[in-house]
C-alpha cells in the first residue's frame, strides 16, 4: 500500500503537470489535476476508474481553489501530496514591463501557489502528515537571465516562502521542497506559455536576442526529459525525508553551482569591509 496515494496537481494539462499526472496514474496513484481548461486536460488523460479527478481551477479565484481542494478530499477520500506546478513565463526587461504585466505574473506564480497552501495546509496538519512540491525554476536560484526578471523574480518569491513554509510544517509531519528545474523539453517555450510586453523598447536587444534564443534555439531541443523529471519527483515523494531543495537536470545544477561560487567570491573579497560594520566596542 503507497503511503502517500492522493495527489492533486496543478498546472496538469501541459508541460511537467501532464506528464507528472500520466506517471501517478500508472503506478496507481489517486490523483487529482487542475487546470484552467478542463476539456484539454479531459482529452490529455483518459478516465481511470475513480482514481483520476480532473478539476477546473482559477489560481486568481480563492474560492475556486478551496473548491477544488475540498472536492479533492471528498471524491479521492483524502490529500497526501500537493504539487504547485502552475504558472507561466514572462519575458520582458523589468523597465519594458507594465504594472499590470508583472503584478499579473506574481498572482499565478505566486499567489495562486500561497492561495493553494493556504486551502490544502489544514488538512496535511489535521492528519499529521504530508508532502509539498513547489516547482520553481533555477531562474529562482540565478537570475543572470537578460528579459525574465520578473518571472524570475517570482520563482525567487516560490523558493523563499517554501523554505520558510518548511519549518512552519515540520512538527505537524508535513515536509515540503522547492523544486529547480533547469530545461526540461515541454511546450513552456512556446507563445502561450509565455508573456511578451506590451509595449517593447527597442534599446534592449539584448533581451530581444534571449527571447529568441529560448523560443527558436532553445526550445524543442531541451536537454531534460520530463517523464525522468517526474519519475524523480515520485521517488522523492516516497522517501522517508524529502529535501527542501531539489534541483532537476544537470544543467540546473551547473547553473546552481556557478552562482553559488559567484556568491562565495563576493563574500570573501568583500568579507574584511562588510563585516567591520558592527558596535565598536571601548
């Protein structure tokens, strides 16, 4: 018998989330997916004998979360494992981008996921258990990404609120990771995955130049695997302590590591001045 059997996933008619959903179903997990397009999500994954729920949700709307999440536990009869995988890229240079533009990327990226935390969190206590994926990116460890600092600014966001959401849950048996994809090759590249500004400003070709990199270059030709990135994620899920940091794809931890050393050099050469800036004690 699986421990953790009752999943619900966001984001789950495209990219990671559909592949992830396909994978439980396989082994046997129950699971619950959502999406802001439930026929698509309806045609992506065939019926499964009560043990697939698929579920309309607006990450925008509070309300359609808890009804998602309490019809999760009334139907599938529980909640084990809470996936936030929901969410888009923005592309565009932080003086490009619009107000709306980028308060519009934090609500799904970010709100949309504390929206879900705060709905599936009382039960995961009540039960005395359960596990937590929030998918960020290595875009929220590194953010030396020319046109995506907003949505890096929200992966960012994804990574600080786990950690501390980690030690809130710890004693009540809830273990929860940030997750750190690199390039894994689904359709998050593509024109509907992705936001463009409004109204673009012709002195960053620099950022012109990355966001035609990813969507010509890049995309499609992705070194991850998705079906492998979500084989990990069960396997991690099935372990006694999951970690709070899990980093998906070599290429993440490459990147992981160079801002990391980055990060050590600036403090060590910055150490003698930076820390000579307490009380002088007489």
């Amino acid at each position: 018998m699986k421990t953790n059997n009752i999943w619900f996933v966001t984001g789950a008619s495209k990219g990671l989330g559909l592949t992830l959903v396909q994978q439980l179903l396989a082994r046997g997990y129950a699971v619950a997916a959502t999406s802001r397009n439930l026929e698509q999500l309806k045609q992506a994954v065939p019926p499964h004998a009560g043990r697939f729920l698929p579920l309309h949700m607006d990450l925008g709307n509070e309300e359609s979360i808890h009804q998602a999440i309490a019809t999760t536990i009334s139907t599938l009869g529980g909640l084990d494992v809470v996936v936030n995988n929901a969410g888009y890229g923005q592309v565009g240079a932080l003086e490009e981008l619009s107000d709306q533009e980028a308060r519009g990327n934090f609500d799904v990226n970010v709100f949309g996921l504390l929206n879900v935390l705060r709905h599936a969190t009382p039960h995961l206590r009540r039960q005395g258990s359960g596990r937590v994926f929030n998918i960020s990116s290595v875009g929220g460890f590194t953010g030396s990404f020319p046109g995506f600092g907003i949505y890096c600014a929200t992966k960012f966001a994804i990574a600080g609120l786990t950690e501390s959401y980690a030690a809130e849950v710890q004693s009540f048996g809830v273990q929860a990771s940030v997750v750190y994809p690199g390039y894994f090759r689904t359709n998050f590249l593509t024109s509907d995955s992705l936001g463009t500004p409004t109204h673009p400003i012709a002195a960053y070709q620099s950022v012109r130049e990355t966001q035609e990199q990813h969507e010509q270059q890049i995309n499609g030709n992705q070194p991850g695997d998705p079906v492998k990135a979500a084989a990990t994620l069960i396997q991690v899920s099935e372990t006694t302590t999951q970690p709070v940091h899990l980093f998906l794809g070599e290429d993440a931890y490459q990147l992981a590591e160079q801002k990391m050393a980055a990060v050590q050099q600036d403090m060590r050469q910055w150490q003698a001045v930076a820390t000579a800036t307490g009380f002088t004690v007489s």
